[in-house]
C-alpha cells in the first residue's frame, strides 16, 4: 500500500513494505489481497460473532422505492400547508432522511418528508366506510382520496402523470408499492447510509422512513450500536465489502445487504454475569453518545462545543476499547485495528 508518491524510491519502499500471501488463499470462492495477520484477525472475529443477518433475524431492508420521488418528497414548507389545512393528513405523512443525512450517532435534520400512501391502503379504507363494495374503479376511488385528503392528494394530482407512468406503484397510481416492512420503518430502528467512509450508524426513535439510498436493521439494540459504530466493526466491514472509490483520501464501501448481513456480532451470554455487565456498560456508554451528540447540535457557544466534542472523542474510546474486550483482542491485533482506522 502506497500512501503518496512524493519523494518515493520504488524500491526501497516495496524491500520496507512487502509482505507475502500464501497461494491457498486464491480460491474460485473469493481471494483478498491482506497480510497474513490481518487475514487471521478476521477469521478470529468470524469464529467469536455471529453473522449480523442471523443477529437481527434478517430484519436488514433497504429504504423506501417511491419511483417518482419530486412528487413524495416534500419540504418543510409544503407539508405546513397541508396538515394546516387538513391535520389527518399528517398520518400519511412521515419525517424522511437519505443516507447522506445518517451521521454517526446523529442525523443531519434534512427537513424532508414522504408522503406514504401504501399499496391498498386506499380501497382498505373506503370499505371500513362502506358496505358491500365488491368492485371499486380508480375515479371513485380517486373522487374518495380527494374528499377525505384534499391537499395532499392535489398535490399528487400535479404529477398523475408521471406516477401513472411508474413501474413502482400500488393498486392506484397515487400509492407506493406493496412493502412488507412498514412496522419496522413506524418503529425503532438502527439506520445507515448505503456507502460511507466511516462507520454512520443512528437509532431512530420517531418512525423516520428512509430513502433507498440508506438502510435499516429491525433492531432497538442499543449494544448492537455500540458495535457497530467502533473501529472494529469498521475493520470487519473494510474486509468485507468492495471498495467504491474514495473520498478525502479514505475509500467508501458499499453497505449493502449481502455484505452487512456477513458481519460478525459478538452476541452476549446473559447468563454470564460478567458479559452482563460487559453489555450494561456499553449500553450506558452509547446512551451518554447520543445525548452528547444531541447536546452538541442544541449548544451555541464554542466552549460548550468544545467540551462536548471532547466528551465524545473520549466516549467513543472507551466504546472502543470495550469492543476490543468483547472480542478478546490481544495488544499486538488491536495495533492492526488502530492502524488500519489511521
């Protein structure tokens, strides 16, 4: 690995930095050019955790496919408007973020919303109304939605169009496609970006939707969070997932399911007394996370910031180092960890 070509003699710097791999690492299943000490630490973490998929029991999904987002998406201002002049329609309205806002222990307040009608929420409706409606056409179904939510479905009347158009849609134009997982979306939940150069994980509590540029794990696992926002979990994932260019220097990965779903969880044992604590400490120290990250965003001096993003670098170490207990990591592979996060 070549950091900078400045002032570089090629050949001292391959005699300092080589290093060699055995051919049995070269397989028809996948290959990975590491040191041998970085290969032997992943495995090591591979036999301590179990697969994050089977840790959330597969509740890893993707965020919202509207298929026409100018006419979902909505800005602070036009959602004003409409639940002013009609408050019922705030139920079909939710609060939304795409990945570009999930921070690490926070979020970017984007100040967007999603208006979700899901697919066959409409006709739903109508017959806890009305009795004995065997056959329901779009115009009555339509002149019902305009009725009953005035504002928003004039706003979607804009774009009919276009929504009529899409291949994602529900059983009339204006709905979403059918979606499984809305209890987990109304829920709370761990969310994060598709791609990132650092660990962004966030708990949502308000039943935030994302967009498809983020995902979520069905999970209120506040531990789980610790773990994954560390170091370590960051190792795992750089070893993990495919490289998607960089930025600022650091190169992205891609988050997506099949290479999340791999990442070793160190699960804990409660009826071990001392994993018990292990798993209250990091509760504690995740917790005193968000709400330092909370007071940073409110605080408007730059002494208060100061002292509060102290805090948390110095939180953010002792999760840490925690992470690195959990996981039985010696000095020697905890140097690895540190110097691959540099």
């Amino acid at each position: 690995k070549i950091n900078s070509l400045d002032n570089i003699d090629i050949n001292n710097y391959i005699k300092t930095h080589q290093y060699e791999i055995p051919i049995s690492r070269f397989t028809s299943n996948g290959w990975s050019l590491a040191s041998e000490s970085k290969q032997k630490l992943q495995e090591k973490l591979f036999k301590i955790g179990d697969p994050l998929g089977n840790y959330v029991n597969k509740n890893i999904y993707y965020g919202i496919k509207t298929g026409f987002n100018k006419a979902f998406e909505i800005d602070e201002a036009t959602y004003t408007d409409i639940v002013k002049t009609s408050p019922k329609c705030q139920n079909l309205i939710k609060l939304f973020l795409g990945g570009q806002d999930i921070r690490r222990y926070f979020i970017r307040d984007s100040k967007r919303y999603l208006i979700v009608i899901p697919s066959g929420w409409t006709k739903e409706q109508i017959e806890q109304t009305k009795e004995n409606i065997k056959l329901l056409s779009e115009d009555d179904a339509w002149g019902w939605l305009l009725e009953k939510y005035k504002p928003l479905a004039k706003h979607l009347e804009i774009f009919k169009a276009s929504l009529k158009n899409r291949h994602d849609q529900g059983e009339f134009w204006w709905e979403l496609r059918p979606c499984n997982y809305y209890d987990f979306l109304d829920g709370q939940k761990i969310i994060y970006p598709d791609i990132a150069k650092e660990p962004r994980f966030f708990f949502d509590i308000k039943g935030t939707y994302i967009s498809n540029t983020a995902y979520c794990l069905g999970s209120d696992d506040l531990y789980l969070l610790g773990i994954l926002n560390s170091k370590l979990s960051w190792f795992s994932i750089s070893r993990i997932s495919i490289p998607f260019g960089t930025r600022a220097g650091r190169f992205r990965f891609r988050l997506i399911y099949q290479y999340m779903e791999q990442l070793p969880i160190r699960a804990i044992d409660f009826s071990d007394p001392q994993d018990v604590a292990r798993h209250d400490s990091m509760v504690k120290l995740v917790e005193k996370m968000l709400d330092l990250h909370r007071r940073l965003a409110e605080t408007k001096t730059g002494h208060e910031k100061t002292l509060l993003s102290r805090q948390i670098e110095a939180t953010d170490r002792q999760i840490d180092d925690l992470v690195y207990e959990l996981y039985g990591l010696t000095e020697e592979e905890i140097a690895i960890v540190e110097e691959a996060s540099g």
